[in-house]
C-alpha cells in the first residue's frame, strides 16, 4: 500500500497539473536519500529550490528531511505550506524502547521548532488542529484528505458481502495497532463468533503480524493479502462487512475510512485526534485505543447491527472530499499567501482561462 504522504502528493500534484500549474517533486529517490530509516535532502534537492518557484508545500514530517526542506525554502525567500500528515516516527520501524526516545527528541529539538517558520500550517481536521495546537501557534487551516471521484461511482455493486468478514487495509507497522485488532478476533472467536478478518498491505511488521496470527492459532481465521490491485482491493471492500482501523497514534485522519465509507461499509477505528473526526462524520463507532476488549465488543455490536447499517446511503456530501476539491481548497490557501485571487474552478476537460500559473515545489 501506498503510504498516506505518498497518496496525498500525487494526488495533489497531479491535480495542481490538471489545473494549469508546473509542479516539481522532491522524494524518495529524486532528490531525497535515506540513511537507515532517517532521510535527508540531497544535492539535487537542494538545486530544486533554485528553479522560480512561488511557492513551496512540504508534506511532512519525514525526519530530517522535512526540516532541511524548510531550511532551503526560507533562504530564498520562498512562502512554506507544511501539511502535517501524522508522526509515525521510527517506532513504527522498530519496536525498541530508544527509538521512541528518538522520536520524542526530534520533535522536540527539530520538528516543532522548524515549523515556527513556516508560513502556513494545513491539517486534516480541526480535533488534530486543536492536538497541535500546544506544538504550534501560527496561522493554519483544516483541509481533509481526499478520495478519487471514481470510487464514488459505481461500488454499490451486486455482490453480498460475506457473513462476519472484517477488513483492514493499511501497512503494517507498529503504530496501526494490528496486534489489538488480532487479539480482539481470538476473544470474538472464543465467544463462539465465526468472524474473519482480511489483512491488506505490506510493511516492516509482517514477520511479527504472521508470528502473533500462529501464536493466537488463528491461521483458519485470518488472512494477510499483502499489496493487491485497486480492483482486487475494491472487490475485498464490497465482500467486507465491517472496516476496522484500530491505531494506536500516527492517524491524522484516515484515507482508507473514506474508501469504507464510499461503499457503504460501517467503521470502527480507534478514538485518536483525526480519526475520530472523521469516523463521527461518518456514523462510524469510536474505540478505546489499545483496548482489545473494547475492540472487540465494538466488532460484535457492529456486525450485530450490520443489515441496518449496511444498506444505508452514503453520507450524500461524500463528494466535497473528492481531490478535485481539495486541489482546488490548497491551490486557494496558496493564492492567498501570494495576494492572488481564488483558483479558478476547473472546466473538465479544458482549463478555466484566466489563471495566473503558480509554479509549486512540493516535497514530501
């Protein structure tokens, strides 16, 4: 699976694109190196910032590279957007007690004193804009994430879902609280539950995922499909009866609640500051983080729930996440930085006229 940041800059570049503007792209492998887990900015990032940009958009935070990317844009001058996307840090690589310490340093020495220089803070969701708020105290504004116009459209489908069969699509790391999630399928199990649950996604955790799965003796109950298709992943949507997203932390607002919710399909995620302000908008049910328990009893009260639940509209105003929109709510946080009009309203399939051209420097 595609991480969110990497989702939230294609989507946004290629929308910027569509709407008449250059955009450059700074990333893993195009003028960002790793280190370990750590990333910096390369050399030929460093040049990007002296092409005529007007403005620059880091989504962040990756450490180091976020920082150095505000660094090089406040040199020359150039107006910052940050878009805080979440922290998985380094304990979502490892599960050793100092690389929660690691974390907690950078974001106390680096990240939230680096982003007292940027000019504009965007957030997914007002809650997570209040979370922020004792980190930072400078203008911001709530955009939500987005969703693909086509996966609004036509997923309603002939096909019944499965009895009992529970998804969850995201990578596999420490901080999406996979653990809890298996856990609260072995005590639904031992009720006497015949529930499955679908693992989709791939990530640094796998080997501890398939180990807790033997550990628990639920190999006949779960199944972990790693990265499959958007069709395959569409289809594994529609046969779900429920979507689980039990995270622990790191969630600033949760893409794959949207996809759920595009087919109708009932959530139940964690209460973190984003997710929860997206799954009350959703009619969504609200855990406990890291309450297996609570996880469970959830589960059980959903899927007792699900014919009434499963056959209601979706949320009709769905559509204003589509990122058509959302480009367009960041092209106009852009002009107004710049002292431009708003963006233009894009005429598919030609561009409005009358645009002034924004060349963007996005980085994530």
């Amino acid at each position: 699976m595609k991480t969110g940041y990497a989702i939230v800059a294609s989507r946004l570049s290629a929308w910027f694109t569509r709407y008449g503007h250059e955009v450059d792209v700074i990333t893993e492998g195009r003028g960002c190196y790793r280190i370990g887990k750590v990333a910096f900015l390369g050399n030929m990032g460093r040049k990007m910032f002296d092409r005529d940009h007007d403005i620059v958009q880091v989504i962040g935070p990756t450490p180091f590279f976020s920082e150095q990317c505000v660094t090089a844009a406040k040199k020359r001058d150039l107006p910052v957007v940050y878009t805080m996307n979440a922290f998985p840090g380094l304990s979502s690589y490892y599960h050793s007690p100092m690389s929660g310490l690691v974390d907690t340093l950078y974001k106390k020495f680096n990240l939230y004193r680096k982003i007292q220089d940027v000019d504009l803070m965007v957030f997914h969701t007002n809650d997570f804009a209040q979370y922020f708020t004792s980190y930072y105290d400078g203008p911001f504004k709530v955009i939500p994430n987005g969703i693909d116009a086509d996966e609004l459209n036509g997923h309603s489908g002939d096909r019944e879902p499965s009895r009992n069969r529970i998804l969850f699509v995201g990578q596999l790391r420490r901080y999406k609280g996979l653990p809890y999630l298996i856990a609260a399928i072995r005590q639904l199990r031992d009720a006497g539950r015949a529930v499955v649950l679908e693992i989709v996604g791939e990530g640094p955790d796998h080997n501890r995922v398939v180990d807790l799965i033997s550990r628990l003796k639920l190999q006949d109950a779960i199944s972990l499909r790693g990265e499959v298709s958007r069709g395959d992943l569409d289809l594994t949507y529609r046969r779900s009866e429920l979507f689980v997203l039990p995270s622990v932390e790191g969630e600033s607002f949760g893409i794959v609640l949207l996809e759920a919710a595009a087919r109708s399909l009932p959530v139940v995620a964690s209460d973190l500051p984003g997710v929860r302000e997206v799954v009350e908008y959703l009619g969504g049910t609200l855990v406990q983080p890291g309450n297996s328990t609570s996880l469970a009893n959830a589960i059980a009260k959903s899927l007792d729930t699900k014919r009434i639940r499963r056959h209601r509209s979706a949320p009709p105003d769905l559509t204003k996440f589509v990122w058509e929109k959302i480009a367009k709510r960041h092209l106009d946080s852009y002009r107004q930085l710049l002292g431009l009009a708003p963006e233009p309203t894009l005429s598919i399939p030609e561009i409005s006229e009358g645009a002034d051209e924004v060349k963007i420097e996005a980085v994530a």
